[in-house]
C-alpha cells in the first residue's frame, strides 16, 4: 500500500468518525433534553397530586394508560384512575415529597423512568412508561410500590 492511500484511508476514517460523533453528540442532546423534560414532568405530576388539582393531573395520562398504584389490588385504565383519583384526592395535602431519579432509558418516543417516591416518612418505588406523541410526553403505564 503506497503512502498516499494509507494517507487517504486514515483521512477518510477521521472524517467519518467525525460525522459519526457529531450525530451521536446530537442524539445525546435530544436524549439529555427529554430526560429533563421528562423529570420535569414528573415534579407537576406529583404537585399536582399533592395540590389536588385533578384537571391538571388528568392530562399526564396517555387515553390507553394502563397503571398499578400500589394502593389498588390490580390495575386500571385511565377512566378507572381517573375515578379513583377524583375520590381520593379531593383535598390539598400538607405534605412534602422528594423524588429521587433512579434511572431513564429513553428509545425513540418511549421513555421508561424509575425512581423512589418519598412522601412525609414513607418511600415508594415507582416506575412510569411515557410516550412522546405531538411533540408532547404522556404516561402509557406506570407502577407503585411502596417500600
């Protein structure tokens, strides 16, 4: 192999190593973006539960939401959450929270997020699958379980 085509080979190889880092170094900003959107999200949600703001709460969860709280003996779909969110939150709490993240795997608009709950003394794992449809983040399922 003459000096000039090993000079070429390498100058090729960097160029499109170059291009390959560059679009991963832009996919890791998308990705860095929707998981602070994403833990973003999770804060109002859980405010929001605290507040007893149900409207504000509604929106979070995607129309064929599927979730487990732990406080239910199997799980529901959104009308079923819904329901029992609007009897079981009907006032303000004096609480306070702390959201510990645990980890984030986001593949294209599917983001799967866990983290511990800790609300006043009592801490619960909890896991939510969100998908990203019109530009906009929504709970598909999610799971409670207190510790």
């Amino acid at each position: 192999m003459t000096y000039k085509t090993l000079t070429m080979i390498v100058t090729i190889s960097a160029l499109l190593g170059n291009l390959s880092l560059s679009a991963a170094g832009d996919r890791r900003t998308e990705i860095g973006t929707d998981e602070k959107t994403i833990w973003m999200l999770e804060e109002a949600y859980i405010s929001n539960h605290r507040d007893a703001d149900i409207e504000a709460v509604i929106p979070f969860w995607h129309d064929s939401f599927l979730g487990w709280p732990d406080s239910l003996s199997t799980p529901a779909d959104k009308k079923a959450v819904v329901e029992y969110t609007k009897i079981n939150n009907k006032r303000p709490g004096i609480w306070t929270y702390k959201i510990e993240p645990k980890g984030i795997r986001i593949v294209g608009n599917i983001a799967v997020n866990h983290y511990i709950l800790s609300i006043s003394g009592t801490t619960t794992r909890v896991t939510h699958t969100w998908i990203k449809e019109g530009g906009q983040w929504k709970i598909l399922g999610g799971m409670s379980n207190r510790q």
